[in-house]
C-alpha cells in the first residue's frame, strides 16, 4: 500500500477550510488545529472524505500542549508532515516556532506555506525555518474594485492558497495591497 500524504493545517476550519477539503481530495490525510471541535464536526460533516479529517483541539497560545498534540500527530501518522500550512494570529508568537521545532528532523524536503495578514507585508518578518523546509509565504491582501474596497471572502483566500501549492509560487498575495490607503475599513 502507498503511503497517503500527511498535510498539517493550522487554523483549518476558518478561511483555510477550502484547502483542507481539497486536500483530502489530493489524497492527503489532513490533520487540522482548531479549538472549537463542532466546527470541525461540521467541516467533517461537509466533507467527501471525513476519514481522511483529523481533529487537533488545542489553544496554539499554549506551547506545551501545541508541542505534545503535534508529538501525538506524527506517532498516529508515522512520519513528519509533508506539507504544513499555517495561519496563526500574531497573539502567539512563538505558535509556529514551537511547530517548526517538532518537525526538524523530517530529513526529506517539506513545505510551509505561512500565511501572514496585510499588515505583516510592511513589517516582512525574517522565518527560521529548519534544513528541509521549503518556505512559501502568502499574504492576505483585499479586493479593490473602482472606488470601493473590501476585504477577501474565504473562497477567494482557499482559492489562492490552492494556487500557491499548485503552481509553488515563493511569495505571493492574495488581492492587493496597494494603494495600502485604499484597504477597506
Ligand atoms: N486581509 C487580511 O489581512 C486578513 C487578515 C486576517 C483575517 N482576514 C479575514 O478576517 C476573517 C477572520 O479571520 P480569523 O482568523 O478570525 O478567521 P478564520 O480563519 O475564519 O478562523 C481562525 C482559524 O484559526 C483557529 N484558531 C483561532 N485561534 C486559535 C487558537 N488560539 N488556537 C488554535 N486555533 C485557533 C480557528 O479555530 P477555532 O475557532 O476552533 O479556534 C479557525 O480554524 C478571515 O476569514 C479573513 O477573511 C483578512
């Protein structure tokens, strides 16, 4: 039997939601960070491949707990993720390094899709990243149509990230992000 892709989705039953469906249908195993698990019951619900949906209910704040349930995740899946892709709020900071540091030792190539919000891309924060990650970093930009603007539907951030991993573009935004005077309100 082949072994089935194993993708980590941090903040999956909110905009990434859409990736996470079009994962399972890629064939990966998805295992998804959330903290209200009838959300993920209902994305499971959803869902065409509902096996292929792993619960991770955990506060990413907490570093401790992060560490054990990603221990926990690679034990049942018997390797390192492939792929991880990760939106966390920038209240917790050291979320994604705590992650990072758990799947350092994966020695073949894996990628990281880090998904930031528009204000990140004026800040453009250096990511240590371990030996054998491939780095992708996505921002979440809005819409702007003639005079009005508006920030993007879920639909159009799950579609570009799909994108992303589809063609591996290295940096990407979704949207614009210009004239920055422009974003919605
Ligand atoms: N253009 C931009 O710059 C930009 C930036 C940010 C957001 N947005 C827009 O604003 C909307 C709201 O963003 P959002 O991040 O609140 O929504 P979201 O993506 O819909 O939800 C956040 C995701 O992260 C999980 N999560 C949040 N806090 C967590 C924690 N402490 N520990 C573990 N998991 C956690 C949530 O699960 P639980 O609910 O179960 O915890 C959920 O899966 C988005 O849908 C997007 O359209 C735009």
């Amino acid at each position: 039997m082949s072994k089935k892709n194993f993708a980590l989705v941090i903040g999956g039953t909110g905009m990434l939601e859409g990736v996470c469906h079009w994962l399972t249908g890629e064939g990966y195993e998805v295992c998804v960070i959330h903290r209200n698990h009838k959300k993920f019951e209902l994305m499971q619900e959803k869902s065409n491949y509902p096996h292929q949906l792993h619960s991770i209910t955990v506060d990413y704040h907490d570093n401790e707990k992060l560490q054990l349930a990603i221990q926990e995740a690679k034990r049942k899946h018997g390797c390192y993720p492939d792929l991880i892709i990760s939106w966390i709020h920038n209240s917790a900071p050291n979320a994604l390094p705590t992650v990072l540091r758990e799947v350092q030792y994966r020695n073949e190539p894996w990628k990281l899709i880090h998904v930031q919000g528009s204000s990140s891309f004026f800040v453009k924060e250096n990511t240590t990243v371990p030996k054998m990650c491939e780095y992708r970093r996505v921002y979440l930009g809005f819409v702007l149509d003639d005079q009005h603007s508006r920030w993007l539907t879920h639909d159009e951030i799950a579609g570009g990230i799909i994108k992303v991993i589809k063609r591996d573009y290295k940096e990407t935004v979704i949207g614009t992000l210009r004239p920055w005077s422009k974003r919605p309100s």
